[in-house]
C-alpha cells in the first residue's frame, strides 16, 4: 500500500509538470498587444463647374500648392438658349409668301420665311428667350387656326470639374483648400463620395 501511494503521489506531480510546460506565460514587461491602427480615411472634394480653362488652371495650381492631387474631369452641358415658334413649311417659297401676306391681314407681326436647312420655307413667329412669352405667342396662332410648332434651340458649353482627395487626419489641408476655393467665386466646392483605386 506505501508503495502504491508513492507512485501516485509521482503521478500526480508529473501531471501537474506537464501543465505548467504547455501553460502560455505573458512576457514580462509587456501590457496586451495591440492592433496596427489603419490610417484616416480620404475626404474626397470636387470643384466646379469652371467654365473656362485658366480658371481650371489657376486652381488646379493653387491646389497643388497645398500638396492635393486633383485630376481634371472635362463634361459638356447642354443649356437652353432659345424657344422657336414657327408654322409648318410652305410647298415653295411664293406660297410661302402669300401666307406670311395674309398673316399680317390677320395682326400677326415679325414673320421670317427661312431660306434653307431642313425647315426651308417655314415661317418663323419669333425666337423667344423666356419659355412662357413664347408659349403665349403659340396660344396665338392656334387660337387663329393655325397649327403652329415649337421647338427648344440648345447651346453645348464645356465644363471642367475638378476632383480632390485629401487625407482624413489632415484637417489642416481641409481648412485650408475650403479657404482656397473662396478665391474661386464661379465654382463649388462640394465633398463628394471617394471613388475606390481600381
């Protein structure tokens, strides 16, 4: 029986031998590790519209100083600039005529018979720069029994948009490239979402 206590009593020691081996210990002097922190977000800005290209030019260098990439976007608008009334063409020219002569029996004024393009012949009534005037100058010729047509004249400008990323923990630069599109009256800052590196 003492001999069968002593084997145990060895066994149980080496367990408890084997455990403090496989048992992890903190190194000392060392607190719990941390996470590599990843770095502050882009904010992301676009300016614009410029309509002219030394405008684009003089902020792109104005951005550049404050060390901002920016790259240049180019667009076209397309704007209204005029609403036409007009009658349908004539079969030629003479008829054209006599129907702008019995027009102005009628009080109708500032007839033009156009001389070519795909409406040679037609009678314009007017080209007007507010929609509503010539809406109402249409109301007038059908109120007359004419079939009169409508027609939105466009003009295509090109725009420059200019698009801005600055690193989130740079306040500093931020402050500072708000204050630089001040001196740009004609155009907006605006942030915009970041657009991902592909």
């Amino acid at each position: 029986t003492g001999t069968k206590h002593m084997e145990a009593s060895v066994q149980k020691e080496h367990r408890k031998k084997s455990l403090r081996r496989v048992t992890p210990r903190p190194a000392t002097g060392q607190g719990p590790q941390k996470m590599p922190s990843k770095s502050a977000a882009a904010v992301c800005f676009h300016l614009g519209p410029c309509t002219r290209a030394p405008l684009a030019e003089r902020a792109i260098a104005a951005a550049n100083k404050l060390a901002v990439k920016v790259v240049r976007r180019k667009a076209s608008r397309r704007t209204p600039k005029g609403y036409w009334v007009y009658l349908a063409p004539s079969k030629s020219y003479k008829a054209a005529k006599r129907k702008v002569a019995e027009l102005k029996k009628k009080g109708l004024t500032d007839l033009f018979i156009m001389g070519n393009g795909k409406r040679k012949n037609a009678i314009s009534l007017g080209l007007f720069k507010n929609k509503e005037v010539a809406e109402d100058r249409l109301k007038q010729v059908k109120s007359m029994g004419l079939k009169g047509g409508f027609e939105t004249q466009y003009q295509v400008s090109e725009q420059s948009w200019l698009d801005m990323s600055v690193a989130g923990n740079k306040t500093a630069t931020v402050a500072a490239l708000t204050e630089m599109a001040d001196g740009f009256p004609k155009a907006n800052l605006t942030q915009r979402k970041c657009q991902l590196a592909r």
